[in-house]
C-alpha cells in the first residue's frame, strides 16, 4: 500500500518536475542570451542572503507540521498566525540589510534589488504553513500542477521583461511571482485557519524536532553558500555568475531526480516513524534507483561538459566549463546524500542530522578556503566536489549505522555495482575524445549516444538492468 502510494506520488511529482526542468532550462537558455554574467551575479549574492532569511522563516516548521500527527486545528492556526508576525518582521530586516550588503559588495544595485526581494520572502514565509498542509494531505497532484504552472508564469514574465531591457530587474520579478504564485496557489488549496495572536503550547508541540531541523538547515546554509559569499567578495561578481551558473547545471539532474522522491517520502514514511526496519527497506529501494541514475549523469556531465555549457548558455559562458567538469565529479554522491534529510525526519532524528550537518559543513568550509586560496573559480569548484564526496561517507555513517542501527558495509556494497556502471559509462566518454572534430549539436550527440549505449550495457552484464527497470515501474 505503502509502496504503491510512494511511487504514484513520485510519478506525478517527476511529470511535473521534469516538464518544469525543460521549462525552465528554455527559460534560461533565452535569459543568458539576453542578460550578461554580470546580472546573475548581482541577483546570485542577493539569493545567498535571500534564502538565509528564507530559513529564518521556515525554522522547521513546515517539517513539524507533517510530523506531528497530532496537530488541533487550533495549532495550525496558532503556528499560521506566528508566521504572519515573522514574516513582517523578516521582510523589515531584509529591506534594511541591502544597505550594508551593496556597502560590503560595493554595489549600490543591491539596494533596490534586496528591497524588492523582501516580498519574496515576505511570501515565502507565510507559504510554510499552507504548503505543509498540503504536502501532509499528501495532495501530490496539486503540488505537481502548481510546480508547473508557478514556472511558466514567472518564466514569462522573466523573458519579456529581460527583452524590455531591464536586465537584472527581470531576474528579480521572476522570483517574486514564483513566491506570490505559489502561496496563492497553497492557500486557496488548504484554507487555513489564522489565529488573532500565536499560542506558546501549539508551538512547543513541535518546538524539539523542529529546532533540531532549524539548527541542520541552519549550518547546512553557511555550508552550501559561503563559496557564493567569497567569490563575490575576492573575485567580483562576473567570476560568480560563471561558477553560480556552473553550480545551478551540476544541481539540475541532483534536484530533479531526487527531489521527485524526497518530497513525498517524508509525508509517507512519517507515518511509520517507529518501523526503523520498514523505512530502511524502502529506503534502500530509493537510494538504488539514485545511485543507478548517478551512475550515468556524474561521467556524462565530466565528458559532455563543454557541449551542455555551449548549447544551453551560448560562447560567453565558456568560463563556467572547467567548473561543471569537477563538479559533476561529486553527482552521484549528491543524488544518494540529498534524501538522507528526508529520512532523517521521518525517524525523528533530527538530533542526529544537526551532527551530520556540523560535520560536513565543516569539510566543506575547510576546502572552499583552501580552493580561494589557490585563486580560482576552477579551484574551489573541485574542492567543493571533493568534500562533498567525504560528506556522503560520513553522513551515511550516521544514517545507517547510528539512527537505523544496521551496517554501514553492507549498505556501501550494496553500492558497488553501480560504481562498475559508472565505470563502463566513463570509458565510453574517455573513447569519444578520440572522434575527429564535430560540430557542436553532432559531438553531443555522439556522446549521449555512445555512454548511453555503454550504461545499458553495463546494466545488463552486472546484472542490474531488471532490478533497476523493477523499481521504477513495478506497482
């Protein structure tokens, strides 16, 4: 029943995730025509403060709400009510941050720009609840829908005013039509009650597991973003919207083939959140499904790198190659590592994922710095790959050893068959570097011809081609 639901829900989420994917990588194919690398840096720096705040606004309720089963009506209008309070404030503070933030950058368009963001956030804030809702009526379809019709509005938008010359501005109205649309969208869906002032005991009922969470996304910010705050700062804001580009590629297949999973796991598996052995059974048939597709993308992205940066951004965008060469190499272990959070809120655990988010954030400091040091874009970006390779190791050391308490060494050779997939498929693109000269449309296709060829092949000879095709169409 359980599975069955899981798949139906992760079916519809990837139709509307991937008909959003093709939207959007249109819409930006035609943005990066228009604008220059010097407009997504400036809207890039806002975004890194942009979803600091955004974290302020969630501090893990959301999560909460779908945990606690619990939950009066009272409380939701309680916790509803709270939100609308923090919004206010928060998007107060944001306007009044532009200023020392364009004085720190030395860009006085960041004014204007995080003023205007602040009703995103504003938005976003009071999105939290509704969205919860609808996620723990486990109402997947209207999720789905509104992914796809959020994106096409504000995609519009985006390209039309970006062609009426206000350049960094189109980027900007984007994102706060994204944010309006969505709310809408949940609120008329959910309907939710507004209490008149917050009450302390709806919150302390989800108060523990949330703040753990707050604290994990907390770190996990700093952790993710503090190569956007650097480069912005040493290297300008041109040298950011190269590897900001670069960065947002290597995240397209990480986000868009888990993210059609995570969301609907923890509405689900939350309702077994004291079966440690039923979660970990089907988790186990998640990360396979992942690790498979991995298995393809991370060798594809390193070989066809130059292809993808060419044919989606066009010729001034050629700086960002070196940077997606060396952060596709961290792919397959961010596809599996993105839906650890998931289960790590569905057991409870969110003490434990605060740990694993201590841990990795310091890796990754750890290695930014040492990136910038060296003095390059490129440089960070393959230190970036690298440590979120360790983090994969030591987060699902945490997982599986410590919150499920089974074994880390079984769960890692579960694994190594794929790494052999990986392997067939990187041979093929090694082989393709030997082609005589193609023209660009005619190299890409040989490629994906060529590693397509070999992931099948390989599959089937480490007999993982039925297992794979089982998971993802079996009812």
């Amino acid at each position: 029943m359980a599975t069955s639901s899981i798949k139906n829900a992760v079916y519809l989420n990837a139709a509307a995730r991937y008909s959003t994917l093709v939207l959007r990588l249109l819409f930006n194919a035609a943005l990066a025509r228009i604008l220059v690398p010097e407009d997504f840096g400036i809207v890039a720096v806002t975004m890194v403060f942009t979803t600091f705040f955004s974290l302020l606004s969630d501090m893990g309720l959301g999560a909460g709400i779908i945990q606690n089963k619990e939950l009066s009506r009272d409380d939701v209008g309680s916790i509803f009510a709270f939100s609308l309070r923090l919004g206010l404030v928060l998007m107060g503070a944001f306007a009044f941050f532009s200023f020392p933030m364009a004085h720190f950058y030395d860009k006085r368009a960041l004014v204007p720009v995080g003023m205007l963001l602040s009703v995103q956030l504003f938005f976003n804030t009071l999105n939290v609840v509704p969205n919860a809702l609808l996620l723990k009526q486990k109402e997947f379809k209207k999720v789905a829908l509104r992914i796809l019709c959020a994106c096409l509005v504000s995609g519009t938008v985006g390209i039309g005013l970006a062609l009426a010359g206000l350049k960094y501005y189109a980027l900007v109205v984007q994102a706060i039509l994204d944010a309006v649309f969505i709310f809408g969208w949940n609120y008329f869906s959910t309907r939710p009650p507004m209490a008149r002032k917050p009450r302390r005991e709806s919150l302390d009922k989800i108060r523990s597991y949330s703040g753990y969470l707050f604290g994990f996304n907390l770190i996990n910010y700093f952790a993710r973003n503090l190569d956007n705050l650097l480069i912005g700062k040493v290297m300008g804001t041109a040298q950011l919207g190269h590897y900001d580009k670069s960065y947002k590629l290597m995240l397209y297949p990480v986000n868009n083939l888990t993210h059609v999973i995570t969301p609907v796991l923890h509405p689900i598996l939350s309702e077994h959140q004291n079966d440690k052995a039923y979660i970990y059974g089907k988790y186990l048939q998640v990360v396979k499904v992942l690790s498979l597709l991995g298995a393809f993308i991370t060798p594809f992205f390193w070989f066809a790198s130059e292809e993808i940066i060419r044919i989606l951004y066009g010729g001034q965008w050629l700086p960002a190659i070196p940077c997606l060469r060396w952060m596709s190499l961290a792919m397959w272990a961010q596809m599996i590592l993105s839906s650890s959070g998931t289960i790590f809120q569905s057991l409870g655990d969110t003490r434990r994922l605060l740990w694993s988010g201590g841990m990795n954030a310091v890796l990754v400091v750890v290695f930014i710095i040492a990136g910038l040091v060296e003095g390059s874009i490129e440089a960070v970006a393959r230190n970036v790959a690298a440590a979120y390779n360790l983090q994969f190791v030591a987060t699902f050391y945490i997982l599986v050893h410590l919150s499920f308490g089974f074994s880390t060494r079984n769960f890692l050779k579960r694994l190594l068959p794929d790494l052999g997939v990986m392997a067939a498929v990187a041979c093929a693109g090694y082989a393709c570097t030997f082609l005589p000269e193609l023209p660009l449309a005619g190299a890409f296709a040989a490629k994906t011809a060529a590693m397509g060829a070999a992931y099948l092949l390989a599959l089937a000879l480490t007999r993982q081609l039925k297992p794979f095709i089982g998971l993802l169409f079996r009812k």
